[in-house]
C-alpha cells in the first residue's frame, strides 16, 4: 500500500518528527512477509455508442429510446447518439417513443435492433413523414361531359371532389386499361375513340389509408360531326339528323333540291346517323345500321350506286349497294371510302389516280371495291383530293393515289399514282409512327403524332404553307415551325389547316384570302406559321371543325355552329351569300347540331 503525503508548511520539520512520520508510514504498510506478492488490476471494458440519422424531420417532441431506458430528445435532423454505451454482444433496441408534432407526423425506425459487435453502430435510421389521418371516403367525378368525335384526342380527368389527394389512376376504355398520357395533365389521359356508338370510360382511383374508389360514364361517339366540302357542309343535329348549307346545284345538301341555301336544310329521311363525309359535290352518312347513304354528282359513282350511275343531281340519300359493317367515311373530290369493323377499307368512284386503291387506274366503279393490303385500319381521310390515307393499328399511315405534290408521304414528288399503299416515312427512310390521327385535304395531310408532345406533322402539297414553311412541297411529314404541342384536333381544308390543344388555342396556318386561317380582316394571303384565331377562344372554342374551299366551319360546345371565309355560295351558313373574315353564326338556334353539353 502506497500512502502519498503532500505537505506545506513554513518551517522546516525536526528530524525527529520526521522520523516519526516515516515510522507511521512503514506500520500502515504492515509487516514485510516472503508470501506478499503486487495485484495487477483488470482491464477497462470495452463500449460502444449507438446513433441514429434522422431525416424528414419537421414537427416537434420526436423522443428515441434505446433498450426501453436511454431517451434521446430529437430536435433536427441529422445523427444523433444515444447516453449510453454498450459493451460488445449486449443487444441495442431502438424505438420511437414519442412521435412528433406541430405538425404531426409519423416517424419509423430502420435497422433498429441488434447486437453490439466490435465498433460503433451507425446504420440506424430513422424516416418521418406526415401523418395522415383523413378516412373520408373519396368522391371521384370525370370529366368532360360525355360526347366524342372519332379522329379526336379527348381530355379525360378525374378529381376528387374533397380536394383528396389521389395517390395512382388506372383508367379502363372500354375496360381495356390503358390511354394516352400527356405530361403535366395530373390524373388525366388522352383518348381517340375508333369506332362510332357508346363506350365506356372507367377509372379506379386510390389514395392514402388504403382508400380506393370507382367512377364511370358514358361517351357517345360519332364520325366527323361537321364536315366541308369544296363548297358546302353539313353536320348532326343531336337526334342524329342531318342539316346542310351552300351550294346545292348538283344535290349537294339531300334537301330534295339543287339550289344553294345560304341556312341549313333538312336532309330528307336520315336520322341516327352516326357519321358525315362530304366531297366536292356529294355528301354521304354512316347510318346507325352501319350501311352509307349518299346524295349529290354521281357522274363518277362516287355516291356508290347503280342506278343513278352517271347522274349529276341526286337530290335525296341513296344507298350505298353492297357496303355493311362501316365504321367511318372518307370522301375525296370523286371518290369516296368506307372503313369496315374488320380494319379494311372499301372505295368507289373515280379511279383516275388510283384513288380507290385498286391496281389499276382510269376507271371508275359504282361498286365499293377492297383497297389492297389494308386489313387493319382504324381511322381514314381523304380530304377533296384525288388521294387517300389510313391509320393503321400500328400507328403507321399508309396512302395511296395521286402523288403529284408528295402527298403519299415517301419522299417523292411525281406526277406518278399508285393503287398499293404506301407507308408514310420519316425524312431518314423509317415509317412515321406513333400517329394518333389524321387529317387531309386537297394535296396535303397531318397528323397528330404521340412524340412526347403531341405535335403536328404535315406532308403534301405547300403551295399556301398548309403543310409547313419554306418548301413548295413536303415530301416527308415535317413538324409545324411553331412548335405546336398538346394537339387534341386538327382539320385540313383544301389549303388550310387548324388545330385546337389542350391549352384552349385554336390555330390556323395556310391559306387566308378570305381569312379562313385568322378569322379577321386583313393578313397575308398566307398564314405561314400556326396562328390563333382570336374571336374562337375562350367560351367560344370550338369543339370540332372542319375546312371547305377557302372557308372553315366550326361546332360548338352548346350545339350552334360558326362559319368565316369565303360565303359566296352560302358555304358561311348565315343566310347570306357574303364572305366574312370574322365568324359569323349559321342561322340556326342554340343546341340545333351535335353537342357536348350534354342531353
């Protein structure tokens, strides 16, 4: 035993009193024995410390616990360590004893538990999050209201009505899953319906608390529910009759006539059609049985029957002989087409440029004939041109007929017709695809192509910049310079084209010597690049439209339909034979056409 004695003093001690000091230190040791021997003392244990990161920390109070006994107060993120270091092999247990507040959240705890080995424990985790204690049920509504246009991309969206956050959508068309997303359109897709009549549009929603709720409705949708010709249109009233304006001297308008009509006239004897084309001077309907009347010059078969074959007047619909299954109509300046449900297609009229798609030319035939190697076509288009298209179910296009202008979309530009269709290409020689629909008019067609922005591609004749800039003609589908994005619709007139977005923009580019591409007065006689056409935004955007020679019609979302353009022959609908570079409403009341308000 070691006794230290630490003294201070004054003056110095005698050496007896030193002495004696020395003595008591000696009998404290005890008395010198042989068997004595040092005591080594044992080593320290060792210990380790546990910590924790915390992150998404963002209320107050989070208090950690390890082993049910060491608190650690949590006021931020980052790491935190526990009091208390264990030795190795002792168990660590690390819980959330008290969750946070202000705002409320939930904290869980990863890689909480185990035992002590020979270094710190860091791999501790902890994850907070908000707390969700909303159960409301969830009120799902879909919009919008529930009518369709074949050749249209529609806008589906569904919200919650609670202002829930829905957490995944899966939507059923048809109760086939699936649709066309567009970026930024939260909880929302794009569809284009291919076949006319009723479908059904389905979508399960889910939100937090394992929530999950339903909603449906109905979409009726037809084929082309306003249509041009070179110089009239007609479009569907809601009960699915027909009405027609302008000129009618070769029976154009089915009103038993062949006078103009500046006012919309009745067709005689259709009702429940489900679909219109319209040429350059006759008109056909998809009717509910899926067979086709037409009326109007036959002088090419172009209405598609026999017994007023060579005729230039037919006043009232004929039937199309030999022709079932029809799902949507095209018609060209002499000819027209029919898509069947089994993805063929049927032409008949005017052959001259291979326009029935048919091996040879030169020759018309009253009968609809198959055009060659299509046997799965979902959408058709041909504009009043001597050319057709189709949009396959692989979302390519094929085309055949007159080429003259590039309008068969291959690269070349010759006055060389084709009766086999030929697959549209890119400029590097692959085929155009991912095409959603298609539109055409005199030499010219585009599409709305899924490029991850919904753009515009055009190809043909570009004489009055309907295709694109620059070039005189477009021989591989380019896009619009101007960047056109979100397209939902376009139409195609003889010189023109017009496209509305999911933006709410209504734009027109190509011809404008009437002002059929900006709807107002003045302007180049060439809109070069996509232009708005200010007085229809807003409430009054169109819902559908279409372009005849010069002039451009329009329906809108409460049933009345506009005109503006060239109105000599009364193609502007408005009871006069006047053109109008600003719309002007055709001469009938709210709700007369095709609407989307709803019945």
């Amino acid at each position: 035993m070691r006794i230290s004695i630490s003294m201070s003093v004054r003056k110095p001690i005698s050496h007896a009193l030193a002495g004696l000091l020395a003595a008591m230190a000696l009998s404290a040791c005890g008395p010198d024995s042989p068997t004595d021997t040092p005591t080594t003392p044992a080593p320290p244990t060792a210990t380790y410390t546990v910590s924790a990161t915390v992150a998404g920390l963002t209320g107050s109070g989070l208090v950690l616990q390890d082993k049910a006994t060491d608190d650690k107060a949590v006021a931020a993120n980052g790491s935190v360590i526990f009091a208390t270091a264990l030795a190795s092999g002792v168990t660590y247990s690390v819980t959330v004893k008290t969750q946070p507040s202000n705002p409320a959240q939930t904290c869980t705890v990863a890689n909480g538990s185990g035992a002590i080995g020979s270094a710190n424990v860091t791999n501790v985790t902890v994850s907070c999050v908000a707390s969700d204690t909303d159960t409301r049920p969830l009120s799902l509504v879909i919009s919008p209201s529930p009518y369709a246009a074949m050749g249209a991309l529609v806008p589906y969206l569904v919200t919650e009505q609670q202002n829930i956050t829905l957490t995944s959508t899966t939507w059923y068309f048809d109760e086939v899953a699936g649709g066309n997303l567009f970026t930024g359109f939260a909880n929302g897709v794009l569809h284009a319906w291919n076949t006319p009549g009723a479908h059904t549009i389905r979508v399960v929603a889910t939100a937090s608390n394992g929530r999950s709720a339903q909603a449906s409705i109905s979409t009726a949708a037809v084929d082309s529910p306003i249509v041009s010709g070179a110089f009239h249109s007609c479009a569907l009233t809601p009960t699915g009759a027909v009405k027609c304006w302008g000129y009618g001297g070769t029976g154009d308008l089915g009103n038993s006539q062949s006078q103009n009509q500046p006012s919309p006239v009745n067709v005689s004897g259709l009702s429940g059609v489900l679909g219109l084309a319209a040429g350059d001077g006759h008109s056909c309907a998809l009717k509910a049985d899926h067979t086709v009347a037409c009326w109007g010059d036959n002088t090419e078969g172009q209405l598609g029957n026999a017994a007023s074959f060579h005729s230039s007047t037919n006043t009232s619909p004929l039937a199309v002989g030999g022709l079932s299954g029809v799902v949507a109509l095209a018609a060209g300046r002499y000819h027209t087409c029919a898509l069947k449900s089994d993805g063929t297609v049927a032409c008949f009229g005017k052959n001259s440029e291979a326009e029935l798609g048919s091996a040879a030319t030169g020759s018309q035939s009253v009968t609809p004939v198959a055009v060659n190697g299509i046997s799965n076509a979902v959408a058709i288009s041909a504009g009043t041109g001597y050319f057709t298209c189709a949009l396959k179910a692989d979302t390519t296009v094929a085309c055949w007929g007159d080429n003259e202008s590039g309008q068969l979309g291959t690269g070349l530009s010759t006055p060389s017709q084709t009766g086999t269709p030929q697959t549209v290409l890119t400029a590097q020689g692959t085929p155009l695809n991912r095409v959603l629909a298609i539109r055409s008019g005199a030499l010219h067609t585009c599409a709305i192509v899924n490029d991850g922005s919904y753009s515009v591609y055009c190809w043909g004749n570009n004489s009055y910049q309907q295709s694109s800039s620059g070039v005189s003609n477009v021989v591989y589908p380019a896009t619009q310079q101007a960047g056109l994005s979100g397209v939902l619709l376009l139409s195609a007139s003889m010189y023109n084209s017009c496209s509305i977005d999911i933006y709410g923009s209504f734009k027109c580019w190509g011809s404008n010597d009437y002002g059929e591409s900006i709807g107002q007065a003045g302007g180049a006689s060439h809109v070069i690049s996509p232009t708005v056409v200010t007085p229809l935004q807003g409430t009054n955007l169109p819902e559908y439209m279409s372009g005849g020679n010069e002039f451009s019609c329009a329906l809108q979302a409460d049933g009345r339909a506009t005109c503006f353009g060239r109105g000599i022959d009364g193609e502007l609908g408005n009871g006069t034979s006047l053109a109008s570079p600003t719309p002007v409403w055709v001469s009938a009341p709210v709700s007369t056409f095709w609407t989307w308000m709803g019945s």
